[in-house]
C-alpha cells in the first residue's frame, strides 16, 4: 500500500467554509470601546451547544509538538456541539477536517494550516484530527461544550497509511 502524503493549505474562510469557521480578525469590522482604546471585533464564530443539558465550556489546552510527518489513525466528532480552538500564543498549528460522505474517509481528508493569527471553530459533526502543535508545545482557548450526553465519536482512517504535512 503506498502511503499518501497531504500538504496543509493556507487556512481561509473560503476554503475553510464546509467544516466551520475561521476565528480572525484580519479584515474584520469592529467598533472602538472603552473611549477608543480597543477595537472589539463580533461573531467571530458561531458557537453551537445543544440545549439538552450542555453549556458553553472555555478551556484552555497545551498541545505538544508532533512530529511532522504525522500518521493519521483516527478522527473524531462532536455530534452535540461545535468545537473552537485559538492559539494563545500565535503560534501556527495544522487543522485536520473531513467531510461526511459515502467515499472512503481518506479522500475526504482536507489539511488546513493556521498562520498563528487565525483559530477555527469546527461546526458540530464535522470529522476533524486533535490539536496538532508545530515545532513547540502550544496553548490553545478552546470553547467546548460541558454536561450530560457522549459528545466525542472516533472513526479509525481507513485507506493505507495517510500522512500530513505542513505546506512548506
């Protein structure tokens, strides 16, 4: 079986469109407050919990560095909620997603990399691959969902082995 190998691609709300959104400000409206010393920036992205008994979890997590290239095995979903992740310290990280659909998952794989300034909130469902820091152990805000109800499913990837890369 011969291994293939996914390059990230630059991480736009564009191309990023189909698994959530993308957390950044660059180009963004926003208004000043507190007599114009802040630009506050709104509905970055849309955060999803179900009402049956969840609420809005703020966590903060520290991933440790993989090394590049890394073997995907699993993915994981959140049937009851979206997922948001934002580095701490603008440092870039990869973002793995997949689509549901009828083909094997390995070709639904999609490889994101973040510039460090941008995080992204995966909507609910959407078949995604943990934290992936680069080169350091990174610190990530993450807005979750807490309470009742199994809100994590793994799907082992199914093809031979798949990689993934950073776009350099």
């Amino acid at each position: 079986m011969t291994p293939q190998v996914l390059r990230a691609m630059p991480l736009t709300a564009q191309a990023f469109g189909p698994f959530g959104d993308v957390i950044e400000i660059a180009d963004r409206p926003f208004h000043p407050i507190n007599e114009g010393t802040c630009e506050r920036y709104d509905e970055l992205a849309h955060i999803d919990v179900d009402e049956a008994g969840g609420r809005p979890c703020v966590a903060i997590f520290r991933a440790l560095p993989r090394e590049l290239p890394l073997r995907l095995r699993f993915l994981e979903r959140h049937p009851l909620s979206s997922q948001a992740f934002y580095p701490l310290q603008g440092r870039p990280f990869l973002v793995v997603v997949a689509a549901d659909g009828t083909t094997p998952l390995a070709e639904r794989i999609r490889v994101f990399q973040s510039s460090g300034a941008q995080g992204v909130n995966l909507r609910r469902n959407t078949w995604h691959h943990a934290l992936i820091a680069l080169r350091e152990t990174s610190q990530f805000l993450v807005i979750d969902r807490a309470g009742p109800g199994d809100n994590c499913e793994q799907v082992a990837v199914d093809a031979s082995p798949v990689f993934v890369t950073t776009r350099d």
